[in-house]
C-alpha cells in the first residue's frame, strides 16, 4: 500500500511531457522502469526537512513580526521556495549520479565491442548466418554488451528486423562510435556485401582510435600532473599565506590609524571593513571552484570527456582543503607572534 502511494505521488510530480524523455534518458542509464517510488520517497523526504528548515529558521521570525494573515502568506512562500530549493537539488544529484553511470556504460561497452565483433566474425567465417553468429558470439564475460545483444535477440525473435532491432540497441548509448559502427553493418547487410570484411575493418579502426587515445593520454601526463600539484599544493599554500598577510596588514592599518589625525596633511586611515573571517570564507569558496575547473580540464586534456572529471573532483577538492588548512596552521604558527605598532 505504502509503496503504490509512494509511486503515485512520484508519478504526479513528473510533468506527462517529460516522462518519455525521462525514460529514454533511464535507459541509457541501464533502468528500463522510470523509479516513481523513488520519487515519492524523495518527495516526502524533501517535505520534512522542508518542515525542519523552516520551523528552526523562519517560524520565530515570521510569527513575532507580521500579522496573522501576513504570516500565512510568508509562511507559504518561504515553505514553497525551501521545497523547490530541495527538490532541485535532489534532482541535480540524480541526474549527475545517472550522467556519469551513462557515461561508465558507454565506455565500458566501446571497450567490449571491438573482441565482441572479433568473435562474430569468427563465427561467420565459420559458416554461421549473421543472425546466428550475433547470438553465438555472447559470452558472460561481455557483461553489459552481452544483456543488450541478448535484448535485440528477443527483438528479432519477436518479428522485429534484425536492422531495427540493433538500431534501438545502439540509440540506447551515447556513443558515436556504436552508431556508426551499426550503421556500416545494417547497410553492408541490406547492400548484401561482404559482412567478414567490414566487421574486421571497424574492429581494427576501434583498435586503432583506441591505441591513439592511450598515446594522446600518455604524452598530456605532465600537464594533468602539473595542473594537479598546482591545485592541490600550490594554490592552497598561496591562500593560506594570504590570508596571514591579509591579518598582519589590517592589524598594522588598526594599529596606525589610531596615532593619525584627520587634520595630519589631509591624511585618513580607516580600519579594514573586511575581517580575517570573510577572507577565509572567500579563499574556501575560490579553492572550491578552482577544484572543480581545473578536474573539468583534467578530464578534457585526459579522456575529451567533461563528464570524466567528476570522479576527480572529490580528490582534488579535499587535497586542496586539507593543503589549506594545514598551511594555514603552520603560517598562524610562524606569524603568530609577530607584532605590530
């Protein structure tokens, strides 16, 4: 009971208009149901921390200063915006963690294809018909191309063409070069060429396209580790003196300002309007974006693949910090006891 209600509140909050984009988008992310349960849970998960935040934040504020009929206005405002905050950020979650599970399953099947088409091309030079040697060619060890043969199997066995069946399997991957390689088979079947040909050919270009990859990867090294050590040693140690100089000037313009008169020729010191505490709030948030950027460029320079840089954002970041704040406890150490005025 629980569970139909909790999918029927996740189904009402998806818009009709998007569901069968939704589930396309799922597929590729190896879900062939679109989770609406999981979008109840989300839902009521969202509406009583919705409730917290704005029973600790909000209640006191909004109740002591406006009137009743104020209040209940506010009180639907802030409760609608705290919601949709939640929930949008739920949802940016999802969608990165489904990103890059779209992303390990297109890479992961690009790498099985090439020994997949290998051993089709076996089976057809020993006689088999092209139907036969697809489903003769899957082995458990093929994993994720191996599930998604097995399914155009069922396609064909059902009445589809074999031609419609691999082209739903290939729309399925974000992958140019399961497309294109799919498109060359379905049109040397229907042009009645020489299958064995073409199958070896695209398995030595894969091989080829990969081998170059590797290469390019292996000479961008020395980049993607000075980019790395810049981030996570550099950069952090810079900040962290930063913000001991930063201290050390405004102690001496508070100390100074204090022995100068406005009337002393025209000259006024004021004390610093920004304290050592909005300083390291802005070097934590500059680390933060610096992080995330430079694991983006990273994976570019690495894989061509913005998505690739997500698993590095994590070790980037809490490096960086950890440089940071260390540093900062050693320059607090070292500067500590300098005094000025």
């Amino acid at each position: 009971m629980a569970e139909n209600v909790l999918y029927l509140v996740g189904r009402a909050i998806i818009p009709k208009r998007v569901r069968p984009d939704l589930r396309l988008y799922l597929l590729k992310a190896g879900k062939p149901d679109v989770p609406y349960t999981l979008f109840g849970s989300l839902f009521f998960i969202v509406s009583v921390v919705a409730y917290f935040l704005y029973m600790g934040f909000f209640y006191t504020e909004l109740k002591t200063t406006y009137s009743f009929a104020v209040f209940g206005v506010l009180t639907f405002i802030v409760f609608a915006i705290t919601m949709f905050l939640l929930i949008f950020t739920c949802f940016v979650g999802l969608y990165f963690h489904w990103n890059i599970k779209i992303y390990n399953r297109t890479k992961e099947l690009e790498l099985l294809l090439p020994d997949y088409l290998t051993l089709v091309s076996t089976n057809l030079k020993g006689g088999m018909s092209f139907e036969s040697a697809l489903w003769s060619a899957i082995k458990p060890e093929f994993g994720i191309l191996a599930n998604e043969i097995g399914l155009v199997s069922k396609r064909v066995m059902t009445g589809n063409e074999v031609a419609e069946a691999l082209v739903e399997f290939s729309v399925k991957y974000e992958s140019p070069t399961l497309r294109r390689n799919v498109q060359l088979l379905i049109g040397e079947l229907e042009s009645g060429g020489k299958i064995v040909d073409t199958i070896d050919k695209i398995v030595g270009d894969m091989k080829k396209t990969e081998s170059l990859k590797k290469e390019m990867a292996a000479s961008t090294v020395t980049y993607m580790m000075f980019i790395g050590a810049l981030v996570a040693m550099i950069c952090p140690v810079l900040f962290a003196l930063s913000l001991e100089l930063f201290s050390i000037t405004t102690s001496f313009i508070g100390n100074i300002s204090g022995n100068v008169g406005s009337n002393s020729a025209g000259l006024s010191l004021n004390p610093a309007t920004i304290t050592k505490g909005d300083f390291r709030l802005f070097s934590l948030g500059a680390i933060t974006i610096i992080s995330v950027f430079s694991s983006i460029i990273i994976a570019i320079i690495e894989k061509g693949e913005v998505r690739a840089g997500l698993k590095y954002i994590p070790m980037l970041l809490i490096s960086s910090l950890t440089v940071y704040f260390i540093a900062t406890g050693v320059f607090g150490m070292l500067f500590g006891n300098i005094q000025i005025g």
